[in-house]
C-alpha cells in the first residue's frame, strides 16, 4: 500500500503549486487519495495550477484535469471527458454539464488498481486537447421537453413568457432535471417546485 509520504516523494523535485499542498493538506478524509492522484497527473507532464479554489492541471494553458472532494467520495474531473472513449466506462456526468466527466474514488487501494487506465485516460484527455476538439453543445430545443413540463407550459402562459425569456443554458438545466425521473409524478413534483423560480427569472442552481 502507498503512504502518504511514498506520494509525496514521487513527485519530489516536479513543479508543484502550494496552494495545492494546502487544499490536500487541510482537514479531509480525502488526503492520501488526493496526495496519489496528485502523483498520478504529475507523473504525466500537465502543469498544476490552482483555479475556482480546487487543483487543476494544464497543458499549454488549457484544463485538463482537476482534482475534486466531495462528502462520500474524491474525484478525478475531466474537463472534456465527455469526449474520450471511456474504454473503462468509469467516468459519471455531474448534474447538467455538457462537457465534465467525473471518476470518483473512495479509496486509495481503488487508485493504485486504475493508475494504468487511468494515465491512459490522461493522455487521450490531453491528445484531444491538442486536437483542439470541442464539445459540441447541445441547445434547448435539443431536448425533448417532458409532458409534465409542456403541459403546466400551456395552462399557464405567464410561465411559457417567463421560461422563453431564460438563458439556452438555463432552459435547458430546468428540461433535463424534469425529465431525468422515471415516474411522471416525481417529474410533475419537480415542475411544480421550480415554478416560482422561473416566474422570478432565476436558474435551476439559484
């Protein structure tokens, strides 16, 4: 088993920022798996940095990968993971996000067994950066808009005004967590609780 310390030698001598040595070495469950896949993305050449408060990794100036933790569990975040393979098929959307791909860990044992796949991951991550491919992003007519939805849309027009008049980006936050239930009263129970928001003009994260 690698120690915290066996971490921090492997990346002895690399370019490493300090606020990233804060953020793993304060408080959390998370230290040693954070401290390993620190390793793991400095052993592949990206630059460390510290944007939005979290450690992100570039390559010439462009994210790559960030480092995350969260309650349950650490994640490894790639920032156009939605364009890998995926060979593995171990990476997760969060929430609404077009282009992210978390893969989460909630140990460190977990890491060490995925280190090949996951520098592999890496690589292609920084293969498509230098690519210069996009994320092609979907717009919110892209998404089917779920009955529950259209319906309250219909018998209530100062709502259909309201919702028209929300940003793309977030028009389709609100479409994509009503239908994301399987049940139609789960969906209409969500509609029903964000109709005062959209009225008010504000997104679904408000």
């Amino acid at each position: 088993m690698h120690t915290q310390n066996s971490q921090r030698e492997r990346v002895r001598g690399l370019e490493m920022n300090p606020n990233v040595d804060q953020y793993i070495g304060s408080k959390s469950q998370w230290q040693q798996e954070l401290e390993c896949l620190r390793a793991i993305v400095l052993d592949c050449n990206l630059q460390e940095e510290f944007k939005w408060s979290t450690p992100v990794y570039t390559y010439q100036g462009k994210n790559i990968i960030g480092l995350g933790r969260f309650k349950n569990y650490c994640v490894l975040a790639f920032f156009k993971g939605a364009l890998l393979s995926d060979s593995e098929k171990l990476m997760v959307r969060p929430g609404t996000v077009q282009a992210a791909r978390f893969i989460r860990f909630t140990s460190i044992r977990d890491i060490i067994k995925k280190e090949p796949i996951l520098k592999a991951y890496i690589f292609e991550a920084i293969e498509v950066e230098k690519a210069g491919l996009k994320v092609p992003k979907k717009k919110a007519s892209d998404y089917p808009v779920p009955e529950e939805f259209q319906n309250k849309l219909d018998e209530v027009p100062a709502l259909k005004k309201a919702f028209n008049a929300l940003t793309p980006g977030r028009q389709r936050a609100y479409i994509i967590y009503f239908s994301a239930p399987k049940q139609s009263k789960t969906r209409s129970a969500r509609v029903e609780k964000c109709i005062r928001q959209i009225l008010s003009g504000k997104g679904l994260d408000y």
